[in-house]
C-alpha cells in the first residue's frame, strides 16, 4: 500500500508527513521537493521501523498525499507545526502500541547516535548548529513542552539525569499507548496521533542532524 502523506504548505519551506509512520517526515522549498526528500529519507527511517519491531513494506516510497494543510510561520522555520484531519482518527489498542513502538525506536536511535557522535560536531551549511550535549538538551527541553500538551508536567531532565530522561520517556509512552478517540489528550492541546509524530519527528531529526555533523 502506498504511504499517505500530509503536505503541510509554508511560504518559504513546505513539509510532507507520512501520516502512520511517525517521525518519517522532511521538507522542501516547494511540495515536490518535500515528497522527494521523503522519499530520499526512507531508506534511513528503515532501521527505526526495524528497531520498533515492525516491518516497513517495499512499498513505503510510493507515497500519496491525500491531505494538505495550511502552515504558517513554524512551518517556515523549520516545524511540521500543524495536525492533520487523519490525525484526529480513533486510536485502537494495536494502534497505540504500534504508534507508540516507533517513538521508543526514535528514542532509542537518538540515544545510539549520541553516544557514537563527539561532544563538538561539525558547523552547518551556515556555520552555525549546536553541539551534541545542546543539541540533547534542547530536544529534552522541547520534549517536556511536548508532554504538556498531553496533559505530562514535568521539568526537562538534564542529559546525564538518566533516570529522570527515562522517567519523562515513560509517562510519555504509557500514555500514548493508551486507546483513544482521537480528540485531544489535554484541553487545548494534542491528539496520540499528532502527538507521536511530532515526538518522534524531532529526536529523529536531531539523530539525523547529529549523525550528519559528525563526520569528517
């Protein structure tokens, strides 16, 4: 079956979301370039899907947009920012262990990434980007903000506090694995769906940034 695609239009940069595949997601300046770098990205996401125990089809590069949505200024700053129609389905008990299986794969490749990268990683296209130990930091610090917005209030862990990265890590996952009915999971705040996507979209996409910089 083809992979279903969200297409999420920016002014300046545009993103395409696998829809059931969360953490699978990358941009462009146009919407062809953001399902071409999609598809590009497969083959990387590959071993996320392995690691969550699952199998990822031969026909996971074909992709279907069967949604588009309007972004705005998070989207042009680099964001998949808005939640998508099919993000609002009900959630069954299959589908929450799995959803909830391919974050834990998103955790546990950040975490292999940095532990194989150097503290001080290679400048940007721009010169600019954090360092390993910021770069963690800031995902753990925008993963507290995450969890709020599924009704989790807890301080950001510091990256050494194992225990307190694993505690957040699994407030976060019991929840998630949790049927739903698709609504949001707080007042105001985020659906399983979206909030899956969104958690695993940005460890994988520091993974990939980190891996990236640390070559030579």
């Amino acid at each position: 079956m083809a992979t279903q695609v969200c297409v999420e239009m920016g002014t300046k940069k545009v993103f395409a979301v696998a829809l059931d595949w969360p953490g699978w997601a990358r941009s462009g300046k146009s919407e062809e370039e953001a399902l071409e770098a999609l598809r590009a990205y497969a083959d990387r996401y590959a071993p996320v899907v392995r690691a969550a125990g699952l199998a990822f089809p031969a026909s996971a590069k074909t992709l279907r947009v069967t949604e588009h949505v309007e972004g705005g200024a998070s989207t042009d700053f680099g964001v998949p920012h808005e939640p998508a129609a099919a993000d609002a389905r009900r959630v069954s008990a299959a589908d929450a262990q799995r959803l909830t299986s391919l974050v834990t794969a998103a955790w546990t490749t950040l975490d292999e990434v940095a532990a194989a990268s150097p503290e001080q990683l290679r400048k940007g296209p721009r010169g600019g980007g954090r360092d390993r130990d910021k770069m963690l930091g800031h995902v753990l610090e925008a993963q507290a903000a995450y969890a709020r917005k599924i009704g989790i209030k807890q301080s950001p862990p510091a990256i050494d506090d194992v225990a307190a990265i694993e505690e957040q890590r699994e407030a976060i996952a019991t929840l998630l694995a949790t049927p739903s009915d698709g609504g949001p999971l707080t007042e105001g705040g985020w659906s399983t769906r979206y909030a899956a996507r969104r958690i695993a979209w940005h460890a994988l996409d520091h993974a990939w940034e980190m891996q990236d910089r640390a070559e030579p």
